[in-house]
C-alpha cells in the first residue's frame, strides 16, 4: 500500500496520454491527400487474421508496462513518459503533414478472427500510419524496461512488444517503414531527448530546492 501511494502521483501523468490521443480521431482521414509506402516487401508479408489477437493486446501491455517501470525505475519511468507523449506529438505532426494509407485486404470467413479485424478495420480508419504508434510506444516500454533488475521480466516484456510489432503488419495495419521509422524516432527521443529534459529539470530542481531552503531560513 505504501508503495502505490509513493507511486500514485507519478503514474498521474499517464492521464496525458488518452488526453493527446484525442487528436488522433481528428486526423485520421485523407482530407489533405495522402501517400502509399507499400513495398514489395510489405506485399511478401502474409496476412494471417489470428494476430489481431496480439494486435489488441496492445493497449494493455503498454499501461501495465508503464505501471511496472514506475513501480521499479522512477528515473526509466519518466524517460518512457517522455518518450510516448514527445512520440506520439511527433507522429500527429506527421500524420497532419504527410498522411497515408494502407490497402487492407478482402476479409473472408465468420471466425471470430474475422469478426474482430472486421471490427478493427471499421472503427480504425486505414490512414495515420506512418510511423506507427503501436510500433513507438512498444518501443518505448522495451527502452524503459531495460533499465529494471528483473531479466526474467524483461524478457517476457521484450517478448511480448515483438509480437505485437510484427502484428501490425501480419494484420496489415502498417508497412514495413512505419515500424521502422517508429523505432528510430522512439530511440531517438528516448536516448537524447528524454534525457535532457531529466537533466535540465533535475538541475532546476535543485536550484529551487536551496532557493526554498534559504528562504526558509531567512524567515526564521
């Protein structure tokens, strides 16, 4: 219990997310025109329905994920955070200047596999694609899971974004570029960005701190 409280105001930022994810519904269409990046490579990949399974798996991982590293590595926590929120903006900046698309194909069959891309395709336009979300915040939690002790748990974590990863495109909900233009761009932040941003506020906040301090004492 003590340790969810220490924890409770940090995992608050978690909150920005869904708050941010807001603009993905506005941009998720082809008003400004939009490109294909479809390669020959991405049409040699095979569609296999069963991994809408671990496609929606995602939304799941990614937040027990991000509870696990808060809960084990404060300092990974707030690199991840940073990652996913700094990502997910960079990404609708994309989205807005450079759209595109993926051709879905012809679903066949009453499975509950169908069922379930059917309803996938239909609520998720084929549009904000390049680079992936699904790919960056996977990433995310891998970079921030590799600074925790546990190897047993990184692996099961590792695991798991893998096959969410390769999802994305078994299910042909991305191309090969938007997983890995997702994952450059989630390194990048992830290794500079974020922790210049760590640095600078750790410096400020102790410079607020002994500001705090002395105004203390002066008023004693």
């Amino acid at each position: 219990m003590k340790n969810i409280k220490a924890n409770f105001l940090p995992l608050s930022l978690m909150f920005i997310i869904p708050v941010i994810n807001i603009m993905y519904g506005k941009l998720n269409n082809s008003i400004n025109g939009c490109y294909n990046l479809v390669t020959d490579f991405d049409r040699s990949i095979p569609f296999i329905k069963e991994f809408i399974i671990p496609y929606w798996m995602w939304y799941p991982f990614i937040i027990l994920t991000i509870v696990y590293i808060c809960f084990n590595c404060r300092n990974a926590y707030y690199k991840t955070m940073i990652t996913i929120v700094f990502g997910m903006l960079s990404c609708y900046i994309i989205y807005f200047f450079f759209q595109t698309t993926v051709p879905r194909p012809a679903i066949q069959g009453n499975d509950i596999f169908s069922h379930i891309i059917r309803l996938t395709y239909k609520w998720d336009k084929p549009f904000n694609c390049f680079p992936s979300i699904h790919v960056l915040t996977c990433y995310a939690v891998v970079r921030g899971a590799r600074e925790t002790k546990k190897i047993y748990n990184k692996f099961i974590i590792n695991f798991m974004a893998i096959i969410i990863m390769v999802s994305t495109q078994l299910v042909k909900q991305h191309v090969i570029l938007d997983l890995i233009f997702a994952i450059l761009l989630a390194e990048v932040i992830y290794r500079f960005f974020a922790v210049f941003i760590l640095e600078r506020s750790t410096i400020w906040g102790k410079k607020l701190y002994w500001w705090w301090t002395m105004k203390k004492k002066l008023e004693i």
